[in-house]
C-alpha cells in the first residue's frame, strides 16, 4: 500500500455493501494488494466470492464466522453471541499484525445492531487498524459513532428491489 490506509463504511438499506467491499479487494488484489473478508453472521453458506478467493493465489482469503440460519434480534442465540466474539477477537489479531493491506469486517454493523458485539468492541478494532490498512466496516445500521471515527461513509439506499415481488436470493448475483 502506499500511504496512509483509511476506514470505509458501507452501510444502509439498500444492497450492495458486501459486493461494494469485494469489489475494492478485487481491485486490490489486481495490484498484488493482500486482503481478508472476515464475515461476521455468515458462515456455512457457498456465497460465490468463496470460490472466486481460490483463484487469487493467496491475495484474498476470505474466512466465514457464523452460522448459516439468521439471527434473532430480540432473542440471539448465544453461539451467535460467542461466534462473534470469537470474530472480534480474530479481527485483533489480524489488525494487530500487519500481514494484511485490507482489511474487511463483513457485516459488523448488523452484529453491533443486533448486541452480538459492542460499539466499543467496534471502535477499538478501528483503533487498533495499523497506519498503511484499509479498514472496511459492512452492514445496515451503522452506529453514529462508527460514522464519525470512519473516514468514508458510503449509504446504500434501497429505491426498488426484486426482493418485493418475491424473487428469491440467485446464485452468483446474491450469494
């Protein structure tokens, strides 16, 4: 990387905040940048950018901590709570040592939203991204103070989707 890394946020209604971070990697990666996409509350799930990571020769890894049924708001399970934990605990690690040019926290937001994790637990993993990181924090529901430690805030908001009209998640466009 050249330079000071910043932090990004995607958030909002609308979709693509995940497919907006992937694309930055892939973009990345075509300049020999190395990323990880820690993906909080999603896990077991054969999202296509799995496969796609196999391909970049070690430049994108991509590593799922959750479960593959959706999480309860109001009433989480407690493996939800300890899987995200554990991922803020991973995500340290990773920003404390460096090995990565990007680093993307999949989903952190909705893992703030829904009590999985602190806002705390967010803003020190902001703290601790090392100088020359990029920082990529996804999901709906950013906090006001995750916005206001980020650098870039980028909403996506939802004007019309397919979804309404029933269409079902499609391979390789949603997952």
């Amino acid at each position: 990387m050249r330079g000071k890394g910043y932090i990004h946020v995607y958030t909002g209604d609308g979709k693509g905040k995940t497919s907006a971070a992937l694309g930055l990697v892939l973009r990345a990666a075509g300049h020999g940048l190395k990323s990880i996409v820690i993906q909080f509350m999603k896990g077991d799930i054969k999202y296509g950018e799995l496969e796609a990571a196999k391909k970049f020769n070690g430049l994108v890894t991509i590593k799922q901590m959750g479960r593959a049924s959706f999480v309860n708001k109001n009433n989480p399970d407690p493996k939800d709570i300890q899987m995200a934990r554990d991922a803020v605990g991973f995500a340290k690690e990773i920003l404390k040592n460096g090995d990565y040019d990007i680093v993307v926290l999949d989903e952190i937001n909705v893992a703030a939203d829904f009590k999985l994790i602190s806002i705390g637990d967010v803003l020190e993993l902001c703290r601790l991204k090392q100088t020359q990181v990029e920082l990529l924090l996804t999901g709906r529901s950013a906090a006001q103070e995750v916005i206001a430690a980020a650098d870039l805030v980028t909403e996506m908001k939802c004007i019309k989707h397919y979804y309404e009209q029933g269409v079902e998640a499609r391979r390789g466009i949603e997952n």
